[in-house]
C-alpha cells in the first residue's frame, strides 16, 4: 500500500517532461500486436490495463519473468510485459 | 495478494473460481482439472500411446508438457505449413522444447514438412485449389495427424483445445445453427471405423489465460505471435465477445460451454450416436484408404486439385 495510489492519480501514457527534468517510467511490451511504451510508475495492474482498456481475461502482467496479480503496484523501475494470451486459431 | 490454499504470495486470481493461488497451487489446481477432463471422458490411461498435435503455440505445448508430467505416455507431431517467418520460429520453439524437456521423458518428435512432401507451402497450396488458407490447412493438418496416428500405431491423438476455444465455437455454432457441428462438439470423439483414430482435448477446462500463466510458471517457451492467417478471424470475434461478458460476470464461459456438454450427456450418449452414423457413412478413400463420406476424401481431392493447376499453371 504506498501513497501514491490516492484518489486522483492519473496515469499518461507520455511521460510529462517539466523543462529539463524528465520522469522515469516503467518500460511496458505489449504483444499482439507487438507495441512498446512507457507509463509513469507507480501503478496497480489493474490500472494500468483499465488505462491501456485491455480485458483482464485477454491478458497476463509479467514483470521481469514472474506473474503478478491485479493488486500488485508497478513501480518505475519495473520492466514490464503485458502479454495477449488469445490465439485466433 | 495471498494464496487462499497456503501463505505464499498469489500468482494469479481467477475471478470465475473466485480464487488467488500461488505458484504450486496453481499447478496442483491445473494438473487437477486435467486429471478431471481425461476421467470423466475416459480419454486414455497409462497405458495408452497419446499423439499430440503441437503447432509451438502455448496450449499444444503445455498440454504435451502436463501430460508427460502426470505419467502418460505422449509423443508429438508437428506439421511444418511453410507460412515464412511464423513457421521458422514455431518450429525452433517445438524443437528446442523436445530437446529441452521432452527428451527427458523418452518421447519422440514427428515433423511432416508440408512444402517437402506436398511440393508446396500451405499458402501456394490453396491458391492451387481456390480455397481460403485455414480450411486447406485445417484439411491438412486433420488429415496428416490422423495418418500418423493410425501408421504408428497410437491409441489416441490429443489437442490443445481450450475452454475459450470450445465456448467461441459453440458460440459461432450456436449463432448460426450448425447442429451437426453441436453434435461433434465433445472433447471425446471416439475412433470410428478402423481408419479414424479416438480424439480428445485434455484442455477443455482450463482457459487461455490459465494455460498461458501454467506456461510461464513452468518456463515452457512458445511462440506468442500468432500465424498470421489468423487475422480477422471469427473465432477472435467470438473470443473477444466471450472476454467481454466475463468480465462483467465471471464463469460465463465455463457455464456457457460446460452446461452444454452436461445437457449434450444427459441427451443420451451423443458420441455413440456419432460414431454409429460414422460407421454408417464411412467407407476407405478409393485412393489412400483413409476414411471418407465421399468416393474419393477431401484431402485426396485437394491434392489432386494441386497437382492438375501446378501442371497447367
Ligand atoms: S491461422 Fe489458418 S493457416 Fe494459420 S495455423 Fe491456423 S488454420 Fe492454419
Ligand atoms: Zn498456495
Ligand atoms: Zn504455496
Ligand atoms: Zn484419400
């Protein structure tokens, strides 16, 4: 439970860069299709797939190579993959 | 998050069982609803020679992988489509897995490469006979695997078929009516004839993102792109709808498939029904030998459609 998750945290998909202080950010793969961003940390799972409107059904968050669960909190460190297990066969 | 089993940290929450595992659990809950799917379709025991259909994909694989690990004997066959880059790297995928993992299990890999023994890829091969991509595939593949199985002399072929397939096909099923299919939707079809051998889908109870998450707990390392035939597919459609309503109401899928197969068992043995309209219907291809409705089965038709364009093409 870490402060930053208090009512209006709001996730940007770029990271806003005040003059010459540029945040870091949790790097983010998204496969199917394959596609690469960055999203300021910290964030729950579960809001950074809300914010991404990815079905939490269609997706599995792996952060370095293990699983994490809707309530974990991402951080800007992570390196993170977000990964489409739908097969259209 | 916890695991609601023991203390370790949760891996996964599965909303429809309204329940968070950690990483054993989670595979003991896996390994169980195997375990469960081949009881109560007594689709083979230890005994029996299993030959599953691996593409490179997650569900073929981790199916090959769970079997080995509960004691059944499992070999597998690949069918190389000659679809460019996707069937370079699935097969690498399935060849290092065999190498990896599978050997240490004593089981064999069969490769049939299409563009060897067809002289053509899959792609060139429907342009031949005018057909769209995946049926021609999907004739190919049946045909292939139900040849090898048969040849060699196994009890039983399996597919990785999951719950998320079954329910997007019984719903495209449903939508447009196709009873015959609902007949044949079991995740049991027994041999009929001598040509045709039993098949099952050990998988049918678990979801994609079940068997995604088994997978990369245990490090099995499939292919995640998809072929690229599969763009556009109905079958995505279905699936995308079906994720829709389980989030809104998780077990949709799960009730929606399983309630059929419950209403489907209480209607009488379908799948005696089935294989006795099989063996009715049924006789040798008057070509290959294998079994057909028609004079002539439809693989030997296409290949033979092939053979007379690439000679006048
Ligand atoms: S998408 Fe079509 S071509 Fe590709 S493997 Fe599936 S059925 Fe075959
Ligand atoms: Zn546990
Ligand atoms: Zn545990
Ligand atoms: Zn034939």
């Amino acid at each position: 439970m870490t402060a930053a998750s208090n009512g209006s945290s709001t996730v940007h998909c770029k990271p806003a860069s005040h003059g010459l202080m540029i945040r870091p950010a949790m790097k983010v793969l998204v496969t199917n299709p394959h596609q690469e961003i960055e999203v300021p940390g910290p964030t729950r799972v579960q809001q950074l797939l809300k914010r991404l409107d990815l079905t939490p059904e269609a997706y599995l968050v792996i952060r370095g190579d293990e699983l994490v669960t809707d309530d974990t909190v991402l951080e800007d460190s992570d390196s993170i993959e977000i990964r489409s297990v739908i097969s259209g066969g | 998050m916890r695991c609601r089993k023991c203390t370790h940290p949760a891996v996964i929450k599965m909303p429809r069982h309204n329940i968070s595992l950690c990483k054993d659990c989670f595979t003991e809950f896996v390994h169980t609803q195997v375990r469960r799917a081949v009881k109560s379709h007594r689709m083979f025991t230890t005994d029996d020679r299993i030959l599953v259909a691996v593409s490179g994909g997650k569900d073929s694989l981790t199916l090959w992988a769970i079997l080995m690990k509960l004691g059944y004997r499992a070999d597998a066959l690949y069918v190389d489509l000659g679809i460019g880059d996707y069937s370079i790297l699935s097969r690498q995928k399935v060849q290092r897995f065999t190498d990896t993992v599978a050997a240490a299990y004593q089981a064999n890999l069969h490769v049939h490469t299409v563009e060897q023994e067809q002289g053509a890829g899959i792609r060139e091969l429907a342009t031949l006979v005018h057909r769209p991509t995946c049926a021609t595939c999907g004739t190919m593949k049946r045909y292939q695997f139900n040849r090898v199985a048969v040849e060699q002399d196994y009890d039983v072929m399996a597919t990785g078929h999951n719950l998320d397939d079954e329910a997007a096909r019984l719903l495209g099923n449903v939508l447009h009516w196709q009873t015959d299919y609902l007949d044949k939707q079991t995740p049991m079809l027994p041999a009929s004839l001598d040509g045709f051998a039993k098949k099952v889908k050990p998988l049918y109870r678990l979801t994609e993102r079940e068997i995604a998450a088994y997978a990369v707990i245990h490090q099995i390392d499939y292919i995640v792109d998809e072929c690229p035939m599969a763009k556009g597919s109905k079958m995505l459609a279905y699936k995308h709808a079906l994720n829709r309503l389980e989030a809104e109401s998780p077990g949709t899928k799960h009730t929606f498939y399983l309630t059929f197969l419950d209403r489907q068992a209480k209607q009488q043995e379908a799948t005696e029904k089935i294989a006795e309209q099989d063996r009715q219907r049924l006789h040798p291809c008057a070509t290959c030998g294998q079994p057909t409705s028609t004079e002539i089965c439809s693989y030997c038709q296409m290949m033979a459609k092939a053979v007379g364009a690439a000679q006048h093409g």
